[in-house]
C-alpha cells in the first residue's frame, strides 16, 4: 500500500482550488506568451457589463478567474475564459448559468442559496428562448444549454433529455440536420462539445439513446472541406482522432483501431492521459462486447486485461505526478482523469488480486480529481467500492445506474 504521506502528497489540499492556477497574474503571463492566448482580454478591456447588478457581474468575474479551469481539459491558455465571458455579454441564460456553476462549485455539499435562484433563471430563460426558436443558430443559447446540462451532471441528476431536446430543436438528430449547420466553424465549439457529450460510454445510466452526433459531424467537416479537422478537443483534452475510434467503440474493430492508433504529439501530460484514455478504450469495449455477444477473452495476440490495466495505471499515476512540475501548470489534462480510472477500476478481477492497484487509483482520484465532491464523482465512487467489495467482475456500472435512476457522466 503506498504510504498517504509521501513528498509527492504533500502539496495536495481537498478545495477545489488547488486544482486552479496559483495566481491571476501568472494566468496574465501565460496567455501573453502563448499563440492560442491571443485572445486574453485584461480586466480593464473587457466589454461593459451593463444591466447586471454589482453582485451578478462579480460572480461573472470570479468564475473566469477560478471555476472556467475546471470545465475542460486543454490549456489556461486558451481562450475559452474570455469567449465565454464575451458570449455571456450577449446571452441572459448563459450568464445566469455560468454564476449558477460557479457557486454550486464553491461548495458542492451545500451550495449557497442564491444558487437555485440563479439556476431557475438559467433554465427557464433557456427553455423560453428555444420554444421561440425560428432556425437562427444562436452560439449563446446552445452553449447555455451544454453548461445547463453540466450543472445537472454535476448533481447527478438526468440531464440527457436537456442536450436530446436541444439537438431536435437544432435538428441535429438523427431525423434532420444540414451538413453547414454540423460544419459552421463559427458554431464549432457548441457542435462539437454536444457531440463528445453524446459520445458512448462517456455518459452511464443514460435515459437517452446516443443519436451519433460525433460521427455526423466528423462526416459533415470532410464533405464540406475535404478533410476532418486535427488536433485536440477542448473539452475532452482528447485528440479528435481518438474520439473518432471512440465513436466505434461498440463495434467489432474498435479494439484493434485503439491498439493500432498513432498517438499524436503533446505535452508530458497530455501524452499521458491519451495512453490512459487508448487503453481505457480497450477495456471498455471488451466489457460491452462481453455483454452482447458473451465473449469472455480477447482475441489471440491482444494484450490480457492485467497487462492493459499494469499500463493504465502507470499512465494514470505518471499522469498524476506531473501536478507537481511548474512547467505544465497550465495544463488542464487532471481535469480528464474520471473515464479511464472508472475503466480501470470495474477490472474487478484484476483489481482483488492486485490491491496495490487499487490503492494507486484511489490515491491518483484523491489526488488529481477536482471533482471529489461534487454528487456525480460520489455516486461513481460508491458504485465502484460497492462492485469491488461484492467481487462482481460482471459489474455493469450503465445498469447500476440506470437502475438507481441516476446518469453519471464520466467526462
């Protein structure tokens, strides 16, 4: 058993906020110095706030200072704080919602009172916006209903029927869609974030049907301009690539497309987190193809489950040690660490023979997941403990949850 009080423990605190970066200024400091940054507004340029009282505008303020990192999994560097805060200037229910999830983050065991008020406001502000809906894509509106979703992810609570109804209205289920409307890089990051959270397997216990909205819009970018956008998602922290094969993950190619795929080039701790999802990937998928076909061992060749899950935890545990190097403290890829070790923890088999095992991804959750206290990561947690203490290798944590009417979102 690894010992609690270990050098590289030390630094670890149970608030949110040692997950955040340590100072404004240094936020100031990244973003002057990084290409993806250019888009940093400072305080005194930002755009006027007008029609909010003080107390509004200064939740706004504090939650593109602090509560913005914790919602994706790239890089402070990025732009994502300031588009939001712009974006929100624009949109009465992203505005309310934004606040609504920054102070249920401040103290997810008993959030303050004003936030119901600001949450009912979001919602019924969205709902009203979209019955009125007269085939305008509005950016603030559909980002509003993504973060409505969030906050409801956040709880535990079934939010799938939020983000189904959002993409009927849009027309972006399976019954319709215009391949522009999948494609609009100026609705991009809405489009794209609906369709990883759409992703299977990225959600359990879900009361909705996947609509396959990741695939869609991977086809829509190479139909219209002949290729299908590189590089890493925001959200995720994840290369688009790797989502693609997660995309397949119930077909009988997925494992060998996980095992085959190239890897692309990033930081330390980015690298990291990509080997986790890619095994993690293997895994899963093994577990689901078990279920519907009865399948009970890979094919010849593959590696053992024990031998993918020694490699999962020694990229989540590298992962989780780099927290402690300043040169990747603009890193957001700890933010990402929930999927793979929910993957590497339902291995119950392996796991009761291997408690070393499970005391390093306990350790690793302890340590580098800023979402510990939120009713989501409880639920997860008690589901996982429950499966390992009743020895049950067939443990399906999608039919736990949807059995306790609970869908858990492992993004």
């Amino acid at each position: 058993m690894l010992d609690d009080a270990s050098p590289r423990d030390l630094e670890h605190t149970s608030s949110w906020a040692s997950f955040l970066p340590n100072t404004q200024s240094s936020l100031v400091k990244d973003a002057s110095t990084s290409a993806t940054g250019a888009g940093y507004v400072s305080p005194s340029s930002e755009p006027n706030d007008a029609g909010h009282d003080d107390e509004s505008r200064h939740l706004l303020n504090e939650f593109t200072k602090t509560t913005v990192y914790l919602l994706y999994s790239t890089s402070t560097r990025d732009t994502l704080r300031t588009h939001l805060y712009n974006l929100a200037q624009q949109s009465e229910p992203l505005y309310n919602v934004l606040i609504a999830i920054h102070l249920y983050t401040s103290n997810p065991e008993n959030p303050p009172p004003q936030f119901e008020e600001y949450y009912d406001r979001s919602l019924r502000m969205f709902r009203d916006q979209l019955a009125r809906y007269d085939g305008t894509l509005n950016e603030g509106l559909m980002s509003a209903g993504i973060f409505i979703c969030t906050l409801n992810l956040f709880q535990a609570n079934p939010w799938s029927a939020h983000l189904k109804h959002m993409l009927q209205v849009y027309g972006f289920d399976a019954s319709g869609g215009q391949l522009g409307r999948f494609a609009d890089m100026k609705l991009r990051f809405p489009v794209e974030v609906m369709a990883v959270m759409d992703l299977p397997t990225f959600v359990r216990g879900r009361q909705t049907t996947t609509l396959g909205i990741w695939t869609r819009f991977r086809g829509a970018q190479q139909a219209l301009h002949g290729r299908k956008e590189s590089g890493v998602e925001l959200v995720s922290g994840i290369p688009r690539s790797l989502l693609d094969i997660f995309a397949t993950i119930e077909d009988e190619s997925a494992e060998a497309a996980f095992l085959s795929w190239p890897g692309e080039v990033g930081e330390v701790p980015q690298c990291h987190l990509w080997e986790a999802y890619r095994l993690a990937g293997v895994l899963v998928g093994r577990r689901l193809r078990r279920k519907q076909h009865d399948e009970t061992h890979s094919g010849s060749g593959s590696p053992t489950a024990e031998t993918l899950l020694a490699r999962l935890v020694a990229a989540l545990d590298a992962l989780c040690d780099t927290r402690l190097r300043p040169e990747y403290s603009h890193l957001l890829a700890l933010n990402a660490t929930l999927y793979p070790c929910t993957a590497a923890r339902q291995e119950i088999a392996t796991l009761r023979g291997r408690p070393g095992w499970v005391d390093q991804l306990r350790r690793i959750l302890r340590l580098c997941e800023p979402y510990g206290k939120t009713a989501n990561a409880k639920t997860v947690d008690k589901m996982l403990n429950e499966a390992l203490e009743g020895g049950d290798d067939d443990f399906d944590i999608d039919e736990v949850a949807k059995k306790r009417g609970v869908e858990i979102s492992l993004l």
